[in-house]
C-alpha cells in the first residue's frame, strides 16, 4: 500500500471507500470512551486529516489516551463526507503509533501570544498562524527568483563579509577570529588588525549593492537576495539585526524603467502567493488580518501612484492635518508623512522620485537641477517604505566629487570608481526588504514574527 | 524606435534590412581608415552583434578610436550574413558615445591567468569564461529552488548569527560590536560577552541544518540555501571562507528517499543548465574543460551507484592499487579513495552509505548494528564529496545519549532536543556545497573562480 500525505487525500480524486496509509502527527485528539477523532497533520498542507478510531480497534485505549504531537501511523479506510463540514474521514484500521511525545506540550488549544511565541521558536512553526506566514515566505521569494530569472537577471552572490562600508548604511558587526582575552597590539597599543584571519577589519555585510554592479557591468540586469545586516539598539516593531534584501540592478535603465521593474517583481509575488497559498491567505485573512486578501489584491491590480519628493512636499503643506514635524522642502519625511500620502492620499503604493541630494547616498544620480538626485522609494499602506532605489551615479568625475563632497575615504572605492573608468554605463537599482514584504502580504505586524528565529539586541537564541 | 538587445537580435526573428537600436559596450574594435569592425556586449548573453562603422559616417573618426569597454548607441540596419561566421551585422548609421572608458583597460584580449584576474574580482565578470561561469551559477541557484519548490519544498532561513554550534563542524568567526580597544571584563578578568550586541558570544553559523529541523517537524519538507563560514587556515582549491549551502530535510523520509532527492535534484540542476546555458557551456567545453558537455549528459542520464562504506572498504583493499592512507574499516575515507571508488570503479557519481558512527556527527542515526549510522555521501569524479547527509536521530533517548556520549553541553541543545520531547518524527536530510556543484557544471578547478568575491585567509577586498 503506498503511503499518501494529507495533501494527497485534499487534491487527490480519491475514490470512496478506497483504502490509504498515512503517517503523521497528531495535531488534537478528543473523543468519548467508543471512539476517538484525530486530526492528523503530516506538514503537506495546512489542513489536517480527520482520522476515526474505534473501540474495536485493537489499540484504541492506547491510542485514545496519547499526547499531541505523537507520530503515528494510520491505515484505514478513505470516506468521503459531503454532509459533514470536512470532505472526508479516515477510518483507522490499524493505527500505531511511531514516535512519543510528552502531555506538557506547549501548544495546546488555546490560542497563545506572540510574545509567548517568539520564546518558543522552535516549536512555533506548528501553529496554524505561522505554518501559514512561512509558507508564505518560502513562496514569496521563489516567486522573486522566479520573476526575475524569466526576466533574464542573474543572480549575484555578493560577499557577506566585507571589509568596505556602502555609504555607512548603519552600525556594523564585527566579523573576527581573533581571541578577546589574548589580543595582539600594534606599536601603539591599539589592536593589531593585520593579525586577524582576514588580515584587516572586517564586518557583516549591510548592502551587496556596490560589489554587485560590478556584475551588472557584465550581465546587464543582476540582483542579489541575501542575508544583510545593522548592529543597531533598535527595538521597533520594523527593525532586525539580520534579514534578507533583494537588490536587483539594471543597466541601460533609468529611473521609470527601475520602477516599472519594482512594481511588476511586487505584483508578481503577491499574485503568486494568492495563487500558491490560498488556504494560509485565508486563515490569516479570518484570524489574523481581516481584509487580507482584498488588500493584495487590490495591489495586484492598480497602478502604483507616482509622484515628486517636490510635489509631495507640496501636498504635505496643503494637507488638513497636522504633523509632528513640521513639512518643509529638504527634510527626510517621517513615517506620518508617508503613510498620510500612500494611506490617505493615493490609498495605494506610492513611488516618491526625485528626492533632494543631500539627504540621499553619494552614489545616487545626480539630476540636472543640481537639487535632487533620481532617487525613488515606494511606500506601501501600513509598512511605510518597501522598496528604496535610484539611478547610480556612472559619470566617473561626478562620482568621483561626490566621494569627496560626502566625506567619504576615496581609496576604499578605488574598485568601485575603476567599474566607471573602465566603462560609463548608465544604471539603477533598488533594495527590497523582504521581511517588510512578508509583513506586507501576511498581515503580520512585527518582523520578528516573519522571522524564522529572529535576531534582536540580547537575543540570538537557537 | 524601440531599442534592442544583442540577445533580441540573435533569437527574435527580424526581418533583414530592419532598422534597430542599440546601446552597449564596446568589447573589440578594429579595422582600417575606411572601416570599423566593432564586437558590441550589452550583457543580454554571452555573444556580440557585430556593428560595422564606415568611413562616410560623421562620427568614423572619433569612434574608430575608442578604447574597450567605451559605451556607445548605435541606429542602424540590421543585415543577415548568411556567408560570414556570424548570422548578421549591424551596419551604424548614427553611432555616438555615451560612456567613456580608458585605454589601459586591463581585459585586454589576450589570455590572462585565473590568477591574475582574481586581483581584479571586480572587472572579470566581463571575460567569456566569467560571465559564462557566473551566467551558470545564477542559473544553477535557481534550478535548486525550482526543483525543491516544485516538489513541495519550504524554503527556510536559518540564522546567520548564532549562539550555538552544529556539532563543532568547524572554526568558527566571531561577531561582536564590543570595541577591541576597550573590552568590558568581568570579575576574572576575562571579556564580558554579556556586554556584547547580543549578551552573550555569537559566531557565524557554520550549518542552518539544526534550526532547520524545528522546520521539519511542521513542514514535512524543507531546505535551506544560504552563506555558511569556516574561519579555517584552508588554502585548497576546495576550501573557502564563505560558501553557500543548500541543506534540504524531510520527515517520513528514510536514507533511499533522501538519496533519490538528492539525485533527483542534481540531475534536475544539471539538465537546466544544459538547457538554459549552451553558448556559456559550449564555450566552456571548448576553452576551459573539453568534454564538459559529456560529462554533464552522462550524468544527467546514468543511475547514481549506492554502495555500502563496508562494501567499499573491501573493494578498496581488493584494488590492484597502493594508496597513501592504509584502508582499514573504521578510517574516515581520503580525498585518493573517494576518487577511486568515483572515477575508477564506477566511473560516475556514487553515494556511499553506513559510515562507522563514530567517525560522523552525533545527530546521524544509528543503525541497529551499532557500529554504523544511516548516513550516505554523494562522491563525484574530479570533486570527491558533494552531498553529505543522513537519517536524524529522532529518537529523544538515543539523541540524548549520543550527545553525551560526544562530549556535547546538553544545555545548549535543550531546545533541540525539545524538537523530539514534542513529536518523534523520523526524518532526513542532507548538504550540498553550492559552489563544489557550481565547479562541477562549469569545470572550473578552484573554488575561488566560482565565487564573487572569494574570502579566504588574508583576503576580503571588495
């Protein structure tokens, strides 16, 4: 008899009466002293199988009696039930169980807290909620490979550790082998970098975006989809020390065509999660976010909005409200900026362009105003940012002056100026945090909960 | 009119004496005083369109004289050449630059050493071997994900940082934001690692396969594919850094079900590049690895050989030949013997299976023979190992015991061991070294010319 999965019996056109063998975990049990119900999970699917047992049944007392999470296995008879809530049930003929579990389980019935739950990060993943979200995440980022592989990207393994800084990002983390108890010193007393195993200072990663252009010069349009990093105290319900960009990067592209880019990778995703996880969209759209569905799809569905940095500061100072900081042109905007626009405003996501230079990265384009560089973030309702990128700077001399002009060590570019002086070629890019992503598709509210064991200040754990 | 690629040229079906816009690199120019012959890459794939410059064009004299790499855009007409080598050219009608480059442009056309071209990581995506070797590696990453991901795979992302320790697989890299030239001490003089980003030591991971499993025991069916870390003073051709892993894990699943998904996946790997790179592996099996090609196909098309590590043994000591390291059951095979049994017994890819236990890691599960555990690596000729794994030892007792046995902190495996306290549920997985697969399909011999920017001791430049 060949062993089947839950999953099989849901989208299987099984026939009634036909006899299956299934093994799982006992997902709740309940019952009387004549009969037992179990659902059965075996991690195929969200859903569980309904499994009957009888009093007849051989093993039924011991059956009847043992604690969530037990493995057993199942043969019995498939019957379909088209009066019942559930399409069918299984009649366990001969059920066994395989592997023990304990009564004190952790995730019994009754619905638990987040914050309980991010505790037990190991366990977690059982409950229906986060079954639901990490599916959802696994599908959303083979839909960003897919998506931009059939658009011709290669994808860029960019290096985690690094010994160069794009454009101070945030705080770093340090990546050393050297013993803290035991450092070697230089001649001034200072610790020796030159002894470590890489030979200099070395730190995590914070964007793979200045070593990836170097391929974008050979392959035209390349992205990276990796782990990224920030050393820093920040406790928002926004903010993890480690989660994953995807960085595409296009050359002979500017600023509308980025965008174009961007906005079909985000509508791509969503329409494939609401095609691939029907079912975890729905338990999140009943018990986690009401409104869910209908939200990503209206995305799917609408152009983004589009507008200036110059213009939106415009609509900010006309606005009937009143904002903590104050809206003049040149200012970062905060989070009640931008949700006013995409929330209120344009009521969908919105690409801000063309923001003042002084506040954007050195290696941003430089519009001809000599006051804005071509620069576009997208703002989605109820995340803020999503998406931030711009055109790159490819003239070798205005490069080079904003290296100056910023402050910044122009030796440690001397790589990254040489990609320009062996060849101009105009290009852009963007960041996509993909936690803010998952958030946005999963209704989640905390990244920490869109993470399999997330990183935070004084928590590494797992 | 609307702008091409190179790659549109030679798949979209133009019409001869069609006008086309164009816009890339230059990558050879030659040719006299009445006529410019320029090779021009703008990325789409690894071949140039052929743009032809003549002497009547107001620009002739200023192009005829641009260095490599200069960008330029060309309108022209697209003309079929079915006597010449390649299938059209371009004659250029209105031909202008846009992006400059410099004369000592150093990819020169002749052949230059890996060697050589590793100091300049950032420029050599732009060689045919590179871009074909990284064209493939994209191209290889995603087949991994559309294989798994097909087959109902959740793909997981463990944690780069972490606390703990997979089994001492190997040096580690610290991480830390304490300042080396002012450590906090505690009482015993010794550096407070409760002060530090995370209170307490961090290192990065060296394998997600232990939080991977939480995953397992809710998803059947899982991988992760990420950066893993061996701070190891290794200079092989074999041995990096960073690398990246690909570690599928699947409950229900026994040691053939584990061989038959990793067979299944790298023949999955092999025939989408076959599929998806000709040009890149064509040129490959001419100018790098003749017989590349073969290879690939023959693998792709045979059943991997399964022998047991005792039977292997025997066939060792029965070979007519002297090895360096004596063969006797219980000793942890060498790189001579690997390649033996591959490439001269059975001339193809072969899993090895039932290690003595105790030369493999303490979450392998034992057999009922108590000298061996379920595990099986995959060997391929040229390589040696490139997939290692196992049953797990689901048995909460049993694992218990090994991680005494093995001298491990049981405390720093408390939650692991949970994963078995909640739900016995017999599973299997397995790792495979993205980049020794990545050296496999391209025939490159050193581990550092199939990755980006290659990390190894002494060297993190870009």
């Amino acid at each position: 008899m060949k062993q089947l999965t839950v999953k099989d019996l849901f989208t299987k056109d099984l026939e009634d009466n036909s006899t299956v063998a299934l093994e799982g975990s006992i997902k709740t049990i309940r019952g009387s002293k004549n009969i037992s119900f179990i659902e059965l999970n075996d991690g195929s699917c969200l859903k569980s199988a309904q499994v009957i047992v009888k009093k007849n049944n051989e093993n039924f007392e011991a059956i009847s009696k043992l604690p969530i999470a037990s493995t057993i296995t199942v043969e019995g008879t498939f019957v379909k039930t088209p009066d019942a809530p559930q399409p069918f049930e299984v009649h366990g003929e001969k059920v066994e169980l395989v592997g023990h579990s304990n009564s004190d389980y952790p995730l019994q019935k009754k619905k638990q807290s987040y914050e309980y739950l991010r505790t037990i990060a190991h366990l977690r993943p059982r409950t229906n909620t986060f079954y639901s979200v990490f599916r959802i995440r696994s599908l959303a980022a083979f839909a960003v490979h897919e998506y931009l592989q059939h658009n011709d990207f290669v994808y860029v393994n960019t290096p985690i550790i690094t010994s160069s800084d794009t454009e101070g990002a945030g705080e770093m983390f340090r990546v050393t082998t050297l013993d803290p108890n035991n450092l070697p010193k230089d001649e001034n007393g200072k610790v020796d970098n030159s002894k470590d195993f890489f030979k200099t200072e070395t730190n995590l990663t914070v964007s793979g975006q200045l070593p990836e252009e170097a391929f974008t010069m050979a392959f035209r349009n390349v992205y990276t989809f990796g782990p990224t990093f920030r050393a820093e105290n920040s406790h928002t319900p926004r903010h993890a020390s480690e989660f994953w960009m995807i960085e595409p990067d296009m050359a002979y592209t500017r600023l509308p065509g980025m965008m174009d880019v961007a906005e079909g990778l985000l509508k791509y995703v969503i329409n494939y999660v609401l095609e691939h996880a029907k079912d975890e969209l729905a338990f999140l759209d009943e018990n986690v976010k009401p409104g869910l569905i209908e939200k990503l799809k209206n995305t799917a569905n609408k152009d983004f909005a589009r507008v200036t940095y110059t213009d939106a500061i415009k609509i900010l100072q006309d606005a009937d409200k009143e904002f903590k900081v104050p809206v003049k042109w040149g200012i970062d905007l905060q989070s009640e900026h931008e949700r006013y626009l995409c929330e209120e405003v344009y009521k969908r996501p919105t690409f801000l362009t063309d923001y003042p230079r002084d506040i954007k990265a050195f290696y941003m384009r430089d519009n001809d105003d000599g006051k804005t560089v071509a620069a576009a973030d997208c703002l989605v309702p109820g995340i803020g940012e999503i998406v931030g990128g711009s055109e790159r700077e490819e003239r070798e001399d205005v490069l080079n002056d904003k290296i100056h002009e910023f402050g910044l060590t122009p030796e440690e570019y001397d790589w990254y100026q040489e990609l320009r002086k062996y060849g101009e070629i105009k290009h852009s890019g963007f960041g996509i945090g993909f936690e803010r992503l998952v958030m946005y598709i999963t209704g989640m509210e905390n990244i920490r909960d869109v993470i399999p064991f997330p990183r935070e200040p004084g928590s590494a754990k797992f």
